[in-house]
C-alpha cells in the first residue's frame, strides 16, 4: 500500500509540473514571437541562467539560433546573439526601447539611480556625475588618492600567501570608498562591507520578498547602508570643512541643472559601490592570472612601470603624465576585459510594441543584448583565446569592429595612438 502511495505521489508531482511548464509555454505563446522556452511560472529558466551562464546561452542557440525568448530575473525576455542586430539595438535606444535593468537590481539599487531613469532626470543625474569624474577632477584628487590608498593597500603582502580573489574585492570596494568619502570611509568600512555583500547578491535574484532570500535580504542591506550615508551627509552639510572627494562635490555644485537631493546622491554613491566592484575586482584578479601565466608580458609591464619609477623619489605619486605613457599597461587591461569578459551584455525593455529581425516584440518584454561572444570572434581577434596584450598596441591594427560602428572604432583608434 505504501508503495502504491509513492508511486501515485510521484506521478501527481509529475502531472502537475508538466501542467505549469504547458501552461507558462502557451500563456506567452505570442503570433510573431521568436522560438524559444519559458521555463516555470514566475521563476522561469532564472535558475539555469544563474547556474549555467554562458553555457545556458550556447544550448538555447543550438536550439533556437541566435535569436530566442525565454523567462529571466522575473521577467519575459527577448536574448539577442545576432552581432549585427545587436549593434542596431543599441544604436537605437530611445526609438522604443530604454535600460531594462532586472527589477531586483532597481530596487535595491534606488529608484533614482542613474539606470532608472530617463529623460530629464537622466540628463540632471549624468550631468552631475560627469562633473565629479572631470578631467581636473581625475588628475588633481582621483588619481592621487588612488595611488595613496594601492600604497597601503599592498604594504603588507610581502612574503604572505593571499587570497587574490578576496584581496581584490577588498580592494575595488575600499578604494571605491576612499574616492567618494575619503576621511569618512574608515568610519563606516567594516560596517558597509557586510552590507555590500548582501546587496549585490540581491540585485541578481528574482524579486521575491520572502525572508531567507537573496532578494529580501539585499532590501534589508540597501536600508542599512542608506541610514550610514544619511548619518554620513548630515555631517559633512553641519561642518565647516571643505571636502574634496565625490561627496564633497555632489554636496557642494552650485549648478542648479544638476544640483541632487540627499536621496539621489545616495542613490548614486551606491550606484558606484555596485558597478565598479565585480568589473573592477575580476578584472584586477584575471589581470593577475594572466600575467602570471606569461612571463613575457609581466616583464614588459614591469619594464614599462620601472622606467617611470626611474624618475622619481621613493614617495612620489603617479602622475597624469605617467598614466597616459602607459601604453603596455592600457593593452594588458584591454585584453584582460576582452578575454575575462566580465560583462556579458545589458538589458534594454520595449516601450512599445515592436518588431525586430521579423519577429514582434510585446510592449513591457526586456531585450538582453548578448555581446560576450563578439570577444572570441577569430575574425576580429586572431586566435582569440590567447592571452596577447600586444594586439593592442598596434595603432593601425584593423579591429573590423562592424559591432560598434565607424565612431567607435575612431575614438578606439584614437585611444590606441
């Protein structure tokens, strides 16, 4: 009798998954939609899409193509691995399609940050936080207090086993904090790092607030780091110094086209913290592997920086001089972002019904543009899984980046010479 109970158990827990998964299938089963999956209700494929990464995307082309639909980050979603649809999407942002970030990342990140919104709002947020990251602003105190805090920050790893990878996390995220707070940073850093952790696990999870998942307890960590830069403004604005750190500027601008209120500019700041930690720091640790790897381009790196230490004393900072001499420097993070590929895309949503490559996308579906492939094409880069900075330092090397679009491959030239 048990065993019947089991077996009659097992095949209704059958019957019924295949019921949801028929039912999410023929729910968004669209005239003019692309081929494709949509997974279980609600949840979709986010959990292979997680899991599996590229390789989730290379399965659904073999059996799609390289343009399909599927159900990602609680949203359905349109995946484009077409190059040259990919560059007519994002050329044509605004003619019915805007950032289409996953909702758990809008929430946790602030409904101000500068992701989420369009138009005018945008045009004042980018406007202030061009002004924070202007040339005089870089050469007078960015870059000398990133040369400051790498100083300390590797002091201390002489004749240590470390962890790369950790170091590299702590790295980008205190250095991120020295920029934007300065004096202030040591007073929240052990704090915030907690925090932090849980907030970027939040922004990639489906929008469920349900104790115990990523997504509530990246809300959670969201409200507690908004409290420690409320407490952090209210006494930069009650004191009579003068700080001259990204804070200190967004506080301070006079312009009143892109003067921000207290809730931007925290929106902002954590807005920073998030994009510049996973892009920086598995850059930072690939960078290192890399070199490791091959001992030729780390002897030229190093050749490179010797020759500008050569000229100074022991305690002098880098220059912007020094860092726009630094050509092996630029290739080798060139070639590190190109072959770690740390992005694998973006997210744009429709505003309206539209039609692309044939088919017809509804109003309100998100579009992921999928360009990691683009780094390993044979075409653009001769044997592209090789680790080779120099490819970068040829000024007339034929990149036939048909991706990007005549303009870019002016301002990529330009960047080389």
């Amino acid at each position: 009798m048990a065993v019947f109970v089991m077996v009659f158990f097992v095949i209704l827990v059958l019957c019924i998954c295949t019921a949801l998964l028929r039912w999410n299938e023929v729910r968004y089963r669209k005239k003019g939609l692309p081929p494709g999956t949509m997974g279980w209700p609600l949840f979709g494929e986010t959990t292979d899409f997680l899991k599996e990464g590229p390789n989730f995307m290379k399965n659904q082309r073999a059996r799609y193509g390289s343009f399909f639909k599927s159900h990602i980050l609680g949203c359905p979603t349109i995946v484009s691995m077409d190059p040259e649809l990919n560059r007519y999407i994002l050329l044509n942002e605004g003619k019915g399609l805007v950032p289409g970030y996953p909702q758990s990342m809008l929430d946790i990140l602030g409904k101000s940050n500068i992701a989420a919104v369009h138009g005018s709002a945008h045009k004042k947020i980018r406007g202030a936080l061009l002004n924070i990251i202007s040339p005089t602003m870089i050469k007078d105190h960015l870059l000398l207090r990133i040369d400051a805090f790498m100083k300390s920050h590797l002091s201390n790893w002489d004749g240590k086993i470390i962890d790369i990878q950790e170091k590299t996390k702590e790295m980008a995220l205190l250095s991120s904090l020295m920029q934007i707070a300065s004096v202030d940073a040591d007073l929240i850093r052990e704090a915030f790092k907690p925090e932090f952790q849980k907030l970027v696990l939040g922004t990639i999870s489906l929008p469920i607030s349900i104790p115990g998942t990523n997504y509530h307890s990246g809300l959670q960590a969201r409200k507690n780091i908004v409290k420690l830069w409320r407490e952090i403004l209210q006494r930069r604005r009650a004191s009579p110094n003068t700080y001259h750190d990204m804070l200190g500027f967004l506080i301070k601008s006079e312009d009143p086209k892109y003067k921000l209120n207290d809730e931007e500019i925290i929106d902002q700041i954590i807005t920073i913290l998030y994009s510049g930690f996973e892009t920086v720091s598995t850059t930072s640790m690939m960078a290192v592997k890399y070199l490791h790897d091959h001992p030729r381009a780390l002897q030229e790196l190093r050749e490179e920086h010797l020759a500008i230490r050569k000229e100074k004393e022991l305690e002098d900072p880098i220059t912007w001089n020094d860092y726009k001499s630094m050509r092996f420097t630029r290739a080798v993070i060139f070639e590190t972002s190109r072959l770690a590929t740390v992005v694998n895309g973006v997210l744009r949503k429709t505003t309206q019904e539209m039609e692309l490559n044939g088919y017809v996308i509804p109003k309100g579906w998100k579009i992921y543009v999928y360009t990691r492939e683009i780094n390993y094409d044979p075409i653009l880069y001769p044997e592209p899984f090789t680790f080779n900075p120099w490819r970068w330092m040829v000024s007339d090397h034929k990149f036939k980046l048909s991706f990007y679009g005549s303009s870019s491959k002016k301002k990529l030239k330009k960047t080389l010479d």
